[in-house]
C-alpha cells in the first residue's frame, strides 16, 4: 500500500511536467515572423514599417517586396526594380524614383509630396488615395493606373503616357499635362481648377464635363470631346 502511494505521487509530477514541456514546444513555431528592417535590398524583402528615411537604393532589385507603411522620407530610389512592391501608407515625400521600373506596385494612401518620379515605368499601379502634391511624374508611364480620390495639386504630368488612366474624383488643381497621352483617361468628378491642358488631346477623355474645362487652362490646340465647347476665358493667364 505505502508503495503504490508512492509511485503515484512521484508520477503525477513527472506526467504534468512532461505535458507542460510539451505544450511549451508547440507553441513557439505558430509564432508570427516579423519585418527584418536589417536585411539587406532583394527581392521579397519584408520592410514592414520600416524607418529607411534617406537611403540608397539605386539600381537594387525589390520586386515583390513589402514596403507597407515603411518610412523613406528623402531616398533615393534610382533605377531600380519596384516590380508588384506593396507601398500601401509608405511616407515617400522627397524620394526620387526616377527611370526606375514600379509596374503594379502599390501607392495606396502614401504621402508623397515632391517625390520624383521621372520617367517611372509605373504601368497598372495604383494610387488610390495617395497624397502627392508637387509630385513629378514628367515622361513616365501610367498607362492603365488607378489614381483616384489622390491628391495631386500643382504636380507634373508632361510628357507622361497616362492611356486608359483613372482619374477620378482625384484633385488636379494646377496639374501640368501638357505633352501627356490622355486617350480614354477618366476625368469623372475631378477637380480641374487650372490644370493645363495646352495642346492636349482631350477628345477621348471619359466623364468630361464642361463645369471641368471652364476652370481649367487649354488653348487653340487642345481637343475637346464631342459636345463640349472652348472657353472664351483660353487660353489663360497661369502663375505659379
């Protein structure tokens, strides 16, 4: 009987310890990876909420990375490979993405004012929601991107291919587009007070009204789609 006792009240113990060790095992591989903010520029890399202000990240390739809500305030982002990289909320103001490739990438809601982005393959990228104002996008490609509801007052298109583009309900104030391919872009509901639009061929441009071309700046040269007349206030008068 003293025996018996005895070995159950050593073995409890052992058997509790055991499951506790046990439990503790599993645990630690369901454990949630976490942004390496120390890895080193490659494609996939997970910059999640990174601090990266005033980097250099010229002729680097970060296809398929995530940047979202990552920090590059004044970088340098120069003939590089931005290829499906997700940006959602990044804070880019004053970056330069210059003649860099960014086709698909991911610019929802960032904050971007005055960043570079000069002759940028940004092909099906979108900016729903971003804020860019003073941003220049001179000669780059934004053939098919979603730029609605962004914020682009006295920014730069001239030059840039922008067919099939959506804009709409997007803030154009003093935008530059002269020299850009605007065939079948989407206008709808955007706010056109002096945007230039000197020489530019608006005739295919969708959802058009003639509310936006009164308080907008065209001349001689620019096309209107059917239905729609020149102001007698063109061309205008447009300061900095």
């Amino acid at each position: 009987m003293n025996l018996k006792t005895k070995t159950i009240a050593i073995g409890f113990p052992s058997v509790g310890l055991f499951a506790a060790c046990f439990i503790g095992f599993v645990a630690f591989p369901a454990t949630p990876a976490t942004a390496a903010c120390s890895d080193y520029p490659a494609p996939s890399v997970d910059w999640t909420g990174c601090r990266k202000r005033n980097v250099m990240l010229t002729k680097n390739d970060l296809t398929d990375s995530n940047f979202s809500g990552i920090d590059l305030l004044g970088s340098d982002l120069r003939n590089a490979k931005f290829d499906n990289t997700d940006f959602t909320k990044a804070q880019m103001s004053r970056v330069n993405m210059s003649s860099s490739s960014a086709t698909k990438a991911n610019f929802t809601k960032v904050e971007a004012a005055r960043a570079v982005f000069q002759k940028t393959d940004l092909r099906n990228a979108n900016f729903d929601k971003a804020v860019m104002f003073r941003s220049d996008f001179s000669n780059s490609n934004l053939v098919n991107a979603n730029l609605n509801k962004s914020e682009f007052s006295r920014s730069k298109f001239t030059g840039a291919n922008m067919e099939s583009a959506a804009l709409s309900f997007a803030n154009l104030a003093r935008v530059d587009f002269r020299g850009a391919n605007l065939t079948n872009v989407d206008l709808n509901t955007s706010w056109t007070y002096l945007t230039r639009f000197e020489g530019v061929d608006l005739s295919s441009a969708k959802n058009l009204s003639q509310a936006q071309v009164q308080i907008s700046c065209g001349d001689s040269a620019t096309k209107l789609p059917e239905g729609l007349i020149t102001p007698p206030t063109w061309p205008c008068k447009v300061t900095d």
